[in-house]
C-alpha cells in the first residue's frame, strides 16, 4: 500500500506504524516516517487504498513538539466534541504521549497546538499509546517496559483530560497493542505484537468482555507482521472492525532486509487479509 519515498525525503528510509480511518470520501492514513536520520509524522490520503502509493505525502513538522522524534500514531473521531483526534508519542520523558485536535482531518495544517495527553508519574518505559471508548469512559492502553499492557480510564465528559491511575491488564506483550470492538458483538479483541528470540515480529490476540478485562489469550502467532491497525467498520472512538473477515494494514520488510540497523530497516505498508477470524 505505501512503500519508503524519494532518496531525501522525510519517509525516504522507511514508512510504519500506521493508523487509517475511512472518511468524507477518502481514506486518511498516518504513519511514522524515518528519513534524514530522523522518525517523524507523515500523511497520506487517496479514494482507494490502491491509489495511497501514488498521492502525495505530507509531514506533520508541527506535531514534534520540540523533539527530533515523534511517533506511533492513532486516528479517531471523538463524536462528543466532534472533532478528530491524532495520539502519538515523542522521544521526551522515555515516550510522551500527546495529543491533537482539528474539525477537517483531509487539512494537514489544521491541527492544533500539540498537548500531553497525561503526564507520566514515572520513568519507565511506556509505548505506542491507544485510546478506545465505551458508552460511558474512554481508556488508555499502552505498553510498559515491553511486557505489561497498562489501561487507565477518564469520563467522556472529561476526556481528554482526567485519566487514572495506569492498572496493568494483561502481559507477556513486546508491544503495538491495538484493541477494537468486535462488529455486532459485546466482546473487544486485543491484537498486541510478540517478538521472538530471533527478534522476528508476530502478531497475537485476546479477548474481553469489558475494556478492563479480564483479557483471555485466545490465539498465537496468527500473523507474522508488526505494528499493524485493523480497517476499522467506522471512523469514531469505539473503534469498531469486522474481525471474521478482517483487513489487517501492517508494516513489513522484504525479505532479505532484516540484518540491517533497526533505524535503517525499509519498511513498508502491506494489507493482508483473511477468511477466518485471526
């Protein structure tokens, strides 16, 4: 779907981490990019999926925030306040996670003014931040220290600010924990990414019935890929996908390409997709 840009380029190196909602005629895609020596935010938009590899791309300069690395980020639209929402982290304070707003998501010079979204009461690394939402709270989801998936929860009135105390709820992740609610079911899917002794990626699953678990492993290794995000069935906080016939959007190298410097690796975008449930 979106393979490194032009020698010089802000993606030249690399493009990953994506996060993609379908909207307003087009899909929105947000992905870290790695180039000139730096990892930074880029953008993408297109009416087909087939097309994201020929528009033109943009880098979100404005989101850094003062930092030479920002990264990871999530896309949504928070129907309470009507207006989208762009988490992603920076390099500060061992990952910092922040947070922009804007009324017209096809506008990449439209978000605003970079926030925390909380501010870490610790030093210990905390990675690839998710927010989702029920009815009534909205819960953030990350990885600490590549072993603990940790949640902690605000109102919807209060959001984005107001969020607890971190609570682990699941473990043994590496990270890239995406959690979705399953189409037309009271049950919520976490995919998280394991990585193995020889360092290669996959993908795992666990299931819920609420936000705050408890979490069930159900499957291992149902895909060999890394830092992927479902097409999602809507573009709102619940998150919603189809997960019986599920799209799966990750970040890939081609073979041969992973004895390199992690900084240095070619990834690129691939879509798989599957006829059972992953």
């Amino acid at each position: 779907m979106l393979s490194p840009g032009p020698a010089g380029s802000f993606d030249a190196t690399a493009v990953k981490d994506p996060s993609i909602v379908f909207a307003e005629g087009q899909w929105h895609l947000f992905y870290t990019a790695r180039g000139n020596g730096k990892y930074s935010l880029g953008y993408v938009a297109a009416p087909h999926l087939e097309t994201l590899q020929s528009q033109p791309r943009v880098q979100l300069s404005a989101l850094g925030a003062g930092t030479s690395t920002y990264a990871a980020p999530q896309v949504f639209f928070f129907r309470p306040q009507q207006r989208w929402f762009l988490i992603y982290q920076t390099s500060a304070s061992n990952y910092q996670p922040m947070f922009v707003t804007t009324k017209t998501i096809g506008d990449p010079n439209s978000w605003s003014t970079p926030q925390e979204l909380v501010q870490k009461p610790e030093r210990a690394k905390w990675i690839d931040f998710w927010v989702i939402c029920d009815d009534q709270n909205a819960y953030l989801f990350f990885t600490r220290n590549h072993q603990e998936v940790m949640a902690m929860q605000t109102s919807l009135a209060a959001f984005p600010q107001g969020f607890g105390v971190p609570k682990p709820v699941f473990a043994g992740v590496h990270e890239a924990v995406h959690i979705y609610k399953e189409n037309g079911k009271p049950k919520y899917s976490m995919l998280f990414e394991e990585r193995k002794p020889d360092l290669t990626r996959r993908y795992g699953r666990a299931q819920a019935d609420h936000l705050l678990g408890p979490w069930r492993l159900t499957e291992r290794a149902f895909a060999k890929a890394s830092h992927g995000e479902l097409l999602r069935s809507s573009s709102d906080e619940r998150l919603e996908a189809d997960l019986t016939h599920p799209r799966f959007l990750i970040q890939a190298l081609p073979e041969g390409s992973n004895l390199k410097d992690y900084t240095e690796l070619p990834w690129r975008l691939n879509l798989i997709r599957s006829t059972a449930g992953p």
